[in-house]
C-alpha cells in the first residue's frame, strides 16, 4: 500500500542517515477510518460494440487504478452522470473492475478525507471527487498523499493552492443552459400564439439547491436564453438547500406551478420537479439526464456535462505520468457540454432550428451568453464588475470580470464565479 510503503522508505532513510544532525524526522500518515460506498462500480451499461476488442491500457499499467468518490449514488441524476461517464470509460480505456473504484455516498465531511485515503490505500494512481464540498478534503489529502494525483469538480481552488498534484475541473454549462432555454422560450411562444397563456403570463419557475455562483450562473443563463426567443418572459426561483431533496424539489416545483409558472427548470439532482412536472402537464427542463422516460409528455430537453472527455484525459495523463490540466474547463467544442434529445411530441415547432442557430453562433464566438446588453441589474446595464474568482475565506473580489461588452464566466478559473442577480429573475 502505498501509504505502508512511504514509511518504510522513510524510516529506511532515517536509519542509513542515522548520526547525521540534519536528517529529517519520519511523519506517520494518520489512519483511515472505513466510510461508506462500494469500492466497484456497477456492471457496464454502455453497448457492448464500445468495448474493444483488446485492452487499451499499455502492459506496463495493468497495476493502475481510479477511484472515484461520489456524493450520492445512482439514484442522483448529478451522481449519475458522472457513474455513467466513468464507466464507458473504464470501458474504452481497457480498465478492469479491479483498476476502477466506486465509493458513493460520500458527504461533504472528513468522511471525504477518509474516502481518499482509503483509495490511496487500495493502490489507486488517481482520485475524483464530485461536489463542490468535497474540496477542501481532496487538498487535504493531496497535500498528504504527493504521490497520488487528486481531481475535483466544481472547485475553485487548484489555481491558487500550488499543489502539483491537485487539479479542478468544470464546463462552459451556462452555455448549455442558455440553449436549453431557447426550448423553454419557444415553448412557451407557443402557449401564447394558441392562446393558453398572455405575454404578461409567461413566467418560468426555477428549482435552485442553493445560492451559489454555480446555481446563479445557471438559472440566469437559462432565463436569458429564454428571453432571447420570448422577450416578455420573467422567472421566479425557489431554493431548497439541498442538493438532492426529493420531497423538496418536488415540493419547490409544485408551488412554482400553483404560483403560475407555465415552465419549470432546475438546478437540483433528483427527479422531483420533473415528476411533478408531468403530473401537473407542465413542460420541463432538467439537468444531467434526459428525464423523456419518466416525464414523456412534459420533458423538452436538458442540458448535462459530458465528463468523459475529462475522464479520459485525466486517467490517461496519469497512466503516462503526463501532467493533468490545473483547471480544466470543458467546452460544447470538446464534447464537454452537450444537450439531450429534444421530446418532439412536446417541444414547440422550430426549436432544434433555434437551437442550432445559437449553437453555431456561440461556437463561432458571435454570441455571448452574458452580452451585458441582454440584462440589467437594478435597472442599470452594468460595464464593470469585481468578481470572486481567487476565492479566499471572505469571498473577496478581486478579478474585473466584464470586458468587451460581456461578463467572461469560466474564462479565468473553470468553476463559474457569476453571482448577479438580475432584473427579471425574482427569488421566493
């Protein structure tokens, strides 16, 4: 094990160094403590013609193992996500059962730490954590374990924390979120022209975990892609405190829809506000996975991160012992972010055409999702602001985020750092 192993070099070296003033004394990592998961992932569901035929992986690395550490488990969409991605792959990279370890359920506690270590323990090479509070558990470790490379989605801290061996990673997602809202602002087009609802009706409600930059980046991107296509539409938002609250989500959209919200979004990890969704025949846009088979009639589309990009370069760079990204943010050019299958027996006529037509053009750089012409806060088109991007204990801004007619989300640090509110968006 490799923790073993580092202090049996240590103490060797304190021995042949013996009588010798300046030798360095051997610290003793601390014990783990067991934390709950599994260490396997589930078997495969990726199509068995993605499999190849032979083992990607050199000979020379069939001692490598990942472990991952997930917040929830599968019955998370967020979590989810990330099972699915690391397990196609395990697959295209030759990996075994035995080189991949789950632990899931993990929550944003030294339980963390002890996760980590656990993992260091079983031999892996590289180690992912999921959420956002898992950070300061990974540097933790990475900071006790240098041989072991540590990753993390949603942080803020690797571009700051000078740890060779820890990196974050994220994606452009608001701009999957602006054209997921494209859908919702066609939908909600249509609802006006057959006269199901007025102009002055069209209001989105929107189910946010909490009031993060991460939440606020996304419910606003969403609103403005909205916005692009239905000018008159507005949102109102509910947090629930919680990442992943089923009775809350479900709850939360509930009452944005008895408050008159003809759409309903969210930035949360269960299934809750599309459920409620579909038993109240109101059209929804979700996040992570497609939500078609629970939702049939009422699911439009969603927009989720594909980590199998990053999955991909992270566990190869450390096969080859090549240097991982400090902060990688991916990209709709990538494959990083992408939307899922449009619901036609529900979407409005026109949307992939919308859709694809903004696509072109934020890939082309014509578009900004944060053109400071399409919003204002407190009345007022803004032109510069301070945003918190070194984070540090207090949250102090420190990074002139608007430039060239736009606020420059992900561009300086991968997690994203917009936190406005504004006008059009009302928090309940």
């Amino acid at each position: 094990m490799k923790r073993i192993l580092s202090l049996v070099l240590a103490l060797l070296l304190v021995f042949v160094m013996a009588g010798c003033s300046s030798a360095p004394e051997a610290t003793e990592a601390p014990e783990a403590t067991d934390a709950a998961g599994t260490e396997a992932p589930a078997e495969s569901e990726a199509p068995a013609e993605e499999t190849p035929a032979e083992s990607e992986a050199p000979a020379a690395n069939a001692d490598f193992k990942v472990g991952f550490i997930f917040l929830h488990d599968e019955n998370s969409t967020y979590d989810k996500n990330f099972m699915d991605a690391a397990t196609a792959v395990q697959q295209k990279l030759g990996l075994t059962d035995e080189q991949v370890m789950f632990k899931t359920n993990i929550p944003e506690s030294n339980e963390c730490y002890e996760a980590a270590a656990e993992l260091v323990d079983a031999g892996c090479d590289v180690i992912f954590a999921d959420s956002f509070g898992h950070e300061d558990y990974m540097i933790q470790a990475a900071r006790e374990f240098p041989e072991v490379q540590f990753c993390h989605a949603s942080g803020t801290q690797a571009h700051t924390a000078g740890l060779a061996n820890f990196h974050n990673a994220f994606a452009d997602i608001y701009q999957g979120r602006y054209l997921a809202g494209i859908a919702a602002g066609m939908k909600i087009n249509e609802m006006i022209e057959d006269g199901t609802i007025t102009a002055d009706q069209a209001k989105m409600g929107y189910v946010g975990a909490f009031p993060y930059a991460e939440v606020k980046s996304g419910m606003t991107s969403f609103y403005l892609g909205a916005k692009s296509v239905c000018p008159t539409v507005t949102m109102d938002v509910r947090y629930t405190n919680s990442w992943f609250d089923i009775a809350k989500e479900k709850e939360a959209a509930t009452s944005l829809i008895n408050d008159g919200c003809v759409v309903i979004s969210q930035h949360a990890d269960s299934e809750g506000a599309p459920r409620a969704c579909e038993e109240n025949n109101v059209p929804n846009v979700a996040y992570n996975i497609s939500t078609i088979p629970i939702a049939p009639n009422t699911a439009l589309i969603s927009s989720a991160i594909s980590w199998e990009p990053y999955f991909t370069l992270m566990i190869e760079s450390a096969m080859n012992g090549e240097e991982i990204p400090t902060d990688y943010c991916a990209t709709l050019a990538d494959g990083g972010v992408i939307l899922t299958e449009l619901n036609t027996a529900c979407a409005a006529e026109g949307t992939q055409e919308a859709i694809d037509a903004a696509m072109e053009q934020l890939l082309s750089g014509e578009l900004h999702v944060f053109d400071t012409a399409n919003f204002t806060v407190g009345g007022e088109t803004l032109t510069s602001y301070m945003a918190d991007v070194d984070t540090d204990a207090d949250f102090t801004p420190d990074t002139e985020a608007i430039s060239d007619g736009y606020f420059h989300e992900s561009e300086y640090r991968s997690a994203p750092y917009f936190d406005l509110d504004i006008d059009g968006i009302t928090t309940k």
